[in-house]
C-alpha cells in the first residue's frame, strides 16, 4: 500500500464554519474559533466580517469587511464544502448582519437541509468596547436571530436583546425567564443565557441556564468559578465548542454541556499572555491526551492508549499461565471447572452491566450493539454448560455455586463504576473482559505450540478466537472509539479511565490467579 493510498482512506473530519471577526491578539474571533475547532477534531471553515488591532488590554480600532466580500466569502465555502454547523460572532453592522442572514438563506436552500446555526450575539468586547449600533441590533434580532438553531447571550446581551434595562437580569430565575423570552420571541430552538457576570451566594459557582423550547425544558449547567484574568474570548470559544460538537452529531443537551466543560477547563490550565485579560488554553487537551484520530495503521487510538498505558499489566493479562496451561493441555481439570462455574456467575452480572451501558446510552445504534452482546453473554454461558456437562457438572450445580471474592470483587467494581460514571467509563471498565479474552485466545490459537488434538480446553480457546467472539470484540472497541471521538478527555478524565481500565485488568489476571489457586 502506498502513502497515496492511505492518505485517500482518510476520513475527513466534520467542516464547521465560523463568521466573525478576527482578533489580532488571537484570544477571541476567528482566531479562537479555529483553535476550538481544531481541539475539537473538526475541520475549521472562516468568513471574516471584520478586522480589529486589539490586545489583552483594549480594541485599538477595528475596520469591517464590505458586506458585497463576506456574502462572496460565505459563497465560495458553502458552495463546495458539507458545512455541518456553523457559528456567528462580530457582525459589525446593519449591512453586514444583513448579508450574512441573506447568504445563509441561500446556501440553505441549495442544500435542501437544515444546517445548525450558533449565534453568539456580540455587542461589547472583554475591554468594553461596544461592537454592536442599535441599527445592527435591531437588524440582528428581526433577521438572524430566526435562523438561529442555539443562540448564547451573556447577562448583558440578553438585556439588550430583549430592550430590558441594563443589570435587570439578576438573578438565576431571571436569566430562566431571559431564555424562555428568547426562544419565544425569536423562534429560536435553544437559548443559553450565560451567568459567568451574576454574583451567587455561592460565590465559587457559575450557571448558564438552557431552555429548549421544543421540550418546553429548562436546564441549569453548574461549573466551578475559576479564579483568573483569563477569560477574553470565553463567549467566542463557547458558541465555536457548541457548533464543533453539533458538526460530529451530538444531541444539542450534550453539545452544550461538552461546550461548557471544555470552556472551564479551558480557563483552568490557561497561561498569561500580554498585560490584560489573557485568552483561555484553546489546545489544552490537544497538549494534555496524546491520543491521535484514527489512522490507517493506529484504528482504534483510544483503546491503543489504555492498553499502552497499564503499565504492563495487560501483558500480564493476555499471556496469563492459566491461560498457557489451557492451550498446553496441562490444566487441571477441577481448576477448569471450578473456573467454568465462577465464569458462569460473572455473566450474569456482566449482562446486567450491559443492560446499564444501553440504559445510560441516547444512540440506538450503540443500543443495538450492546443488546447483540447481552444475548453473546447467554450464548456463552451455555459453551459452559456444555463443557461442565462433558466433567459431570449440571447446570443446577453451576447454579448453585457461591461467587468467590474475586468474582464478587470484580462484578461490583464493574457495576460500581456503571452507577457513578457515564457510559464512557462503564464501558471502560467492561472492556478487558471482552479485548482480553479476545487477544488472548488468538496468542494461544495462532501458537504453533498449542495443543489441539485430544486437548479438551481447546473448545474453550477456539470459541474466544473465533470469527462470532473477534466480532464481538470489533464492535465493543468501535462503540468505545465512537464515544471518545465525541469527547473532550481532560487530563483528569483521561486519568481516571486509565485507572479504571487498569484496576479491571487486575481484577481479570486476579480472578484466573484464584482458580490456579484452588490446587
């Protein structure tokens, strides 16, 4: 295969599109935009309305593009790339506003589909620069603001929307009644009325309320108030995390909250630039997860990285002597069948773990692959019926044994893990008992030293080898890489799946080491 070859299987990330200014200082506008999309994994698109000389301290000037050039602009990209979402910020004026909701229109029509459209609606920048005229405005509620899929004002822009007095926003049940006015009046889907300006009575909080007007529903995202000057650009990077996520299909509920937590953390692990309000860290989980997009060579990145990361335990695991005696033919039997009963124990729980993954889950196609593995749970523990049967043992007995405490261990970690993590970790957590089986039956199948001839665990071996078994473990890994491409992983996340990860390895390499144990 030629680097030709492999450069044209590459998938192409989602296009995401931003019209807004560009900052010179690169906190803010265009320049922040392309900086999320990119952290994001998705393919940044721009039209610039405007071009501004600013630093961290002030907007020295700032010059608009002619509206004639951004209507040009929003042609030229529309016209040949699949625009998945996109996201306004700096509209500088009436005209340019006007040709932007003119150029949207059109595009949309040539498409024949719906495309989300985040409106930032940016009135005053961090220094206290106005960038909005009350013409603009008005223009911004009556034509952009009706195309809007998501639209996200801060406390003082959502006054102004709404021609409400300057600070009447003040509390969380007016910003409540801000996002519903919204909806209402500008036939917006969602609006997020930003809090980071309200003053709580927890003051180490901020809230954003969400109202989907669709679901009639109100929903308030609560995050840590970072203590730092960082913040010019918080509302760009925001709108730009909320169209990324909506470009790689999230459900708006997720986009949103994704878009908020990374714009904390983006604070939390920002650095000063300049002498003002710095930017946040664009590429801090660019910098902090090295995990790349699948490749070629390196399709499953994700699970690659826990693996690479267990320091060394899943070597341990996947060449475990239990599992070396088995294909050696050497295993005592009354280890096997002691094995046999406990593993026909720990399916059922990890059915039920199964069950919670699809229960916690919003895709019908993960839905599906998770019900396909309950029912490979069933068809396994009837392989250990048949092969109890062959050493005298009933399933009634199988029934009737009592868990070890590394079966009862490892279950209640898993399970543990489903109650207080997403289905992410859940998942996490399930998957070395499917990879590990997996890997291990194909190093004892494709071992030309393994016995299959009179060895009566080579049944056993073969099944977990097998095409139906390495099926299963295809589609387990697909569901995990499709989560974490949807994902932001933090450091702290990250951390905490590669923890988990490795305690359930342990656990597996513990729950063989106690049925060599019985002799």
């Amino acid at each position: 295969m030629t680097t030709k070859d492999s450069i044209q299987e590459q998938q192409a990330p989602p296009a995401v599109l931003t019209i807004a200014g560009s900052d010179s200082s690169g906190g803010a506008g265009i320049q922040a935009d392309l900086k999320t999309f990119m952290a994001h994994g998705t393919y940044g698109l721009s039209v610039i309305t405007a071009i501004t000389a600013q630093n961290t301290q002030a907007v020295h000037s700032a010059s608009r593009v002619s509206p004639n050039m951004v209507a040009q602009q929003m042609s030229a990209v529309m016209s040949d790339i699949d625009v998945r979402a996109a996201k306004t910020g700096m509209l500088a004026d009436a005209e340019v506003i006007e040709a932007v909701a003119t150029s949207w229109q059109s595009a949309l029509e040539i498409r024949g589909t719906a495309i989300p459209l985040v409106v930032d609606p940016v009135m005053v920048s961090t220094s206290g620069t106005q960038l909005l005229d009350a013409d603009a405005l008005t223009t911004l509620r009556e034509k952009l603001l009706p195309l809007a899929t998501i639209v996200t004002p801060n406390l003082r822009e959502a006054e102004a929307l709404l021609n409400m007095a300057p600070y009447a926003i003040d509390s969380v049940n007016a910003m409540r009644q801000a996002a519903l006015q919204i909806s209402t009046q500008f036939n917006v889907e969602v609006t997020i009325v930003k809090g980071g300006h309200l003053q709580l009575a927890d003051p180490g909080i901020v809230v954003d309320v969400v109202y989907e007007r669709a679901l009639d529903n109100f929903t308030q995202v609560s995050s840590a108030r970072i203590d730092s000057v960082n913040t010019h650009g918080t509302g760009c990077t925001l709108s730009a995390a909320i169209a990324a996520n909506l470009a790689k299909g999230l459900v708006i509920a997720d986009a949103v909250r994704n878009g908020i937590r990374y714009v904390n953390e983006a604070i939390q692990t920002s650095y000063k630039v300049g002498c003002g309000a710095g930017p946040v860290n664009h590429a801090y989980a660019l910098c902090t997860m090295p995990i790349v997009r699948p490749t070629l060579y390196n399709p499953h990145p994700f699970t690659q990285y826990l693996k690479d990361n267990s320091k060394g335990l899943w070597q341990q695991y996947t060449q475990h002597s239990f599992v070396g005696q088995a294909a050696a033919g050497t295993l005592s039997t009354s280890v096997f069948v002691h094995y046999l009963k406990q593993d026909y124990a720990y399916l059922k729980h990890y059915a039920r773990a199964t069950a919670l993954a699809a229960f916690k889950s919003d895709s019908l196609g993960e839905v599906s692959v998770l019900v396909d593995a309950m029912q490979a749970c069933v068809r396994e523990s009837k392989l250990h019926v048949e092969m109890c049967a062959k050493w005298g043992v009933s399933r009634a007995e199988m029934e009737q044994e009592q868990e070890s405490w590394s079966s009862v261990a490892y279950t209640r970690y898993i399970i543990d893990r489903g109650m207080a993590g997403d289905v992410l970790e859940l998942l996490v957590a399930m998957y070395p008992c499917l990879l590990g089986y997996g890997e291990a039956a194909r190093i004892a199948a494709d071992d030309s030293k393994t016995l299959r001839q009179g060895n009566p665990f080579w049944p056993w071996i073969s099944a977990y080898a097998g095409d139906d078994f390495q099926a299963a473990v295809a589609q387990g890994r697909q569901v995990i890489e499709d989560l974490v491409s949807r994902d932001i992983l933090g450091p702290q996340r990250l951390k905490r799946l590669v923890t988990t990860f490795c305690e359930t390895t342990t656990l597996e390499i513990k729950f063989w080491d106690s049925a060599l144990e019985i002799n």
